[in-house]
C-alpha cells in the first residue's frame, strides 16, 4: 500500500514536470502517436486484406486451364474441353468467356464476363456499384459499349451487384453468352479459358501435370498459386511501405534519442536540487522511468486506436491512392477487424521500449554524480 | 482530485479500449465468415480469381492470371508505366517454378 502510495506521489510531480515544457512534450507525444499510427495502419490492413483474400479466394475455381501463344494468354478451344478427357478426380469442367472492356467516357477499365447462372437477356447486363457510381448509373438504365467492329450496342442495366461483394465485383459487367461473343468478337467454339473442379485437393498437382501433357500449350494455374500470389503481394507492398517510412521513422528516433537522451541544464538542474533535498537516486530512476513510460504507452496506445479506427472503420482511406493508382473504379469495402497479436506486441515493444531505456540511461549518469557538481 | 488522477483514467480508457479490439477480432468468427459469405458466393458462382483492388491496367486486374513479367514487359530495365504494377514483386523462378 505503502509502496502504491509513493508512486502515486512519484505521478503526481511527474505531471507537473511535463506540465512545465507542455509544449514540447505534447509535440513529441504527436509525432510519437503519427508514427505509431502509420506503421500500426499497414500493419493492421495488411494482415486483414491477407486474411480476408486467403477466406474469399477459398471459393475460386481449384485450377483453371489457359492457353499460351507465344507465350502470351490467348482464346482456348471449345475442343479442348474434350481433349482433356477423363481424369480422376475432376468432378466438373466448363469454358469461361471474360475480357476487359476500356470505357473512354469515364477512363476505366471494366472486367466483361458471362454468367450463365443469371439467365440474361441478350440487351441486359448486370454491373458492379463501382461502374453505377462512375458512369451515375442505375437499374433500368442504358449502358452502351463500342463493339470490336464499331457498332455501338446499348444494354438495360438489370440489376447492380451487391454492395458487400464490391471487393470482387467493382469493375464487373455480367452479360448473356451471345451478347459477350458479338459485342467482343470472340468465334462460336472458342473460349477465355476452362476451369475444373476437383473434389480432392491432394490430387491437383497431379491432375495438372497430366493436364500439360495432353494440352502442352497450355498453363494451368492452381487456386494454390492464387493464394500464394496474394499472399506475397500483399506481403510485398507491406514491405515497401514500410521502407517508404523508413526515412520518417529514422528521422523520429533520431528526434526522440536526443529528447530522451540529451538532458538539458535545466533537467539537470532539477536533479541536482532534487537530491539535494533528499531524493535517492532509485527515486530519481524511478520518476524518470515512469515518465519515458507515460509518454511512448500513451503514443503507442493513440496511434494504435487510430489506426484502428482507420482501418476498420473508415476503410484505409489513407491508403486508397497508394492501392488505386490510376485506376478510376475502386471498391468500396469495410475490412473485418482481425489482428495479429504478435504483429501487435512486436509494434508495442518496439514503440515503448527504447524510448524508455534512452530516457533511463543518461539520467542514471547524472543522478549517481554529486548534486553540487551536476547544479554547478 | 489528485493530478495523477484524469491521467490515470485516460490510460485505463485507452487500454480498455486496446484491449476491446484485439478481443474484438477473435469475439465472432462466425458473424466474420457470414459477412463474407455473399462474397464467396459470387467467388464460386463466377469463378473469380482476382480482387478488383487493381483496376487501373490488364495486369494489375488479374494478378494471378497475367503472365509474370507483364509488369516488365517493355524491357528488362523499364520503368513500370502503371503505379500499381510498381508495386509488383518480381517473379521468384526459383521458389514457384513458374518461370516464362
């Protein structure tokens, strides 16, 4: 009890001595917190986007078959739907027909594809609420497209996609089969690429290497890689945002070191006196400790809420120009809050830590020193 | 009230709340899975492989469908016309054996 106390008295003087320089500790305490917030955002966001990805792309087809003309992605034969014959374990197979379709009224890239499932008319399409946003468009209105030959058609929006699949569905324009093949120019017999279903995902590699020797022009590619893709994209862009701030970070530690390193005559002055009136040089520590403590908990915890509000609650604005690039569709989505608490901990250790012992070392030199020589 | 004292409360509330969202991200995993559901859907009904996070170019859009030097493609030392392509790790032949 006796010992709380004291600490209690210990606060008590340290918050009036960050009082006294309030200026200069509430500016050390900001650029602490942005520094916190920055690293602690794509930290959070990356691991999110990772998770979610790696849950979503779960449903993606488990291989899908292009084929390559010098060495480029090129249209896939109906026939080769029935070269690839029987083989154990693929459950289903079907040839997909997408493409990518340049609007120059708004300057952006749509992502055409035919979805069966949707019974489509031939004059209908169904879009994603990026395009509807965009273009200022809505169910039952007309969106044209220039056709490979130079025909304008004109398509009856449908209906709009879900908001809460934009992740996957900003740029997407769903049409009929026959309106894909006649607006695109893409021959009867002839496909994007194929997909196949195989119920046991121990037997994929196999199949696809049973799929290059029949097919030698053709590039499987697993949902495995997929995954993989994803995971080092995402791995990668947090690895260079984190060197993008390495010059703000080195630039902090360097400002925060000569803070909590470098007393001034006025500290040491205040130590002096201090032990002068009987203060021991645990109790010197101790203040000190408790206020180098202070200062990087309370940053790490302010940065680290910001960053959360950020990413979970304000969809990672910040980061929107770094993901959009050039791009004028971009989805609007709200990440699941997930975490990583070793992420977590190693930001917390590495915020509150040094700061801490930068702050004790220099004060433990002076406070072993004679008072009257460290006042003089 | 002693001076320590709204101090001490900040903290408590900051921590609390600290604590609430590392609790928060293990609370419901089941709502988290029934959010995405309607995603996955779409995933599986399309057969979707790529996020639409990427629109700005051909490759960017379909990450694991573009042929891996594409965000090189005009020549080995070119700068990547496309921010987003910029941003593209380099394709590692010898971890995926993919090379082309």
């Amino acid at each position: 009890m006796g010992w709380l106390r004291h600490q209690r008295y210990l606060l008590d003087f340290i918050i009036a001595s960050l009082l006294r320089r309030k200026g200069k500790n509430l500016g050390l305490l900001l650029v602490y917190s942005l520094i916190v917030f920055m690293l602690a955002s794509v930290m959070l966001f990356t691991h999110a986007l990772k998770r979610e990805m790696g849950q979503v792309l779960q449903a993606s087809p488990e291989i899908i078959l292009q084929r390559i003309e010098a060495g480029r992605h090129a249209l896939i034969p109906a026939d080769y739907l029935r070269k690839i014959g029987r083989l154990r374990g693929v459950t289903a197979r079907k040839g997909r027909l997408w493409g990518y379709f340049y609007d120059p009224a708004v300057r952006a890239n749509y992502t055409l594809m035919v979805a069966p499932e949707r019974r489509l008319a031939d004059s209908e399409v169904i879009i994603g609420s990026a395009i509807a946003r965009t273009r200022g468009i809505g169910p039952g209105d007309y969106l044209t497209f220039r056709a490979h030959d130079g025909e304008a058609y004109s398509f009856r929006v449908r209906e709009l996609l879900a908001s809460d699949t934009e992740l996957f569905s900003a740029d997407l324009v769903l049409m009929s089969e026959r309106a894909f093949r006649v607006s695109q120019g893409v021959a009867e017999g002839w496909y994007t690429d194929i997909v196949l279903s195989v119920s046991n995902p121990l037997e994929l590699a196999k199949i696809a290497e049973k799929l290059t020797l029949r097919l030698p022009d053709t590039r499987p590619i697993l949902r495995e890689e997929i995954l993989r893709t994803y995971d080092s994209i995402f791995s990668w862009r947090q690895g260079i945002l984190f060197v993008l701030l390495l010059g703000a970070i080195l630039a902090f530690v360097i400002f925060a070191w000569d803070k909590a390193s470098g007393l001034s005559a006025e500290e040491r002055r205040e130590i002096g006196i201090l032990k002068a009136v009987g203060w021991e040089t645990g109790d010197v520590l101790r203040m000190k400790f408790w206020e180098g403590a202070i200062l990087s908990l309370m940053a790490f915890l302010l940065g680290y809420l910001l960053a959360y509000l950020h990413v979970f609650h304000a969809s990672a604005s910040l980061f929107e120009p770094v993901l959009k690039g050039w791009a004028v569709l971009y989805p609007a989505f709200r990440l699941t809050p997930v975490i990583d608490g070793l992420q977590v901990a190693t930001l917390f250790f590495f915020s509150v830590f040094p700061y801490v012992v930068a702050t004790i070392i220099p004060i433990w030199q002076v406070s072993v020193t004679d008072p009257d020589a460290v006042m003089r | 009230m002693r001076k320590s004292d709204p101090l001490l409360s900040l903290l408590a509330l900051l921590a609390g709340l600290f604590l609430w969202t590392l609790a928060g991200s293990t609370r419901s995993p089941q709502a988290a899975a029934e959010r995405l559901d309607p995603v996955r859907r779409l995933v599986s009904e399309l057969g979707l492989s790529d996020p639409a996070l990427f629109t700005e170019a051909r490759y960017t859009r379909h990450l694991s469908q573009a042929d891996l030097h594409s965000a090189f493609q005009d020549h080995p030392m070119a700068l990547e016309h496309f921010p987003s392509g910029s941003l593209l790790a380099p394709p590692r032949p010898a971890t995926h054996g993919r090379g082309e």
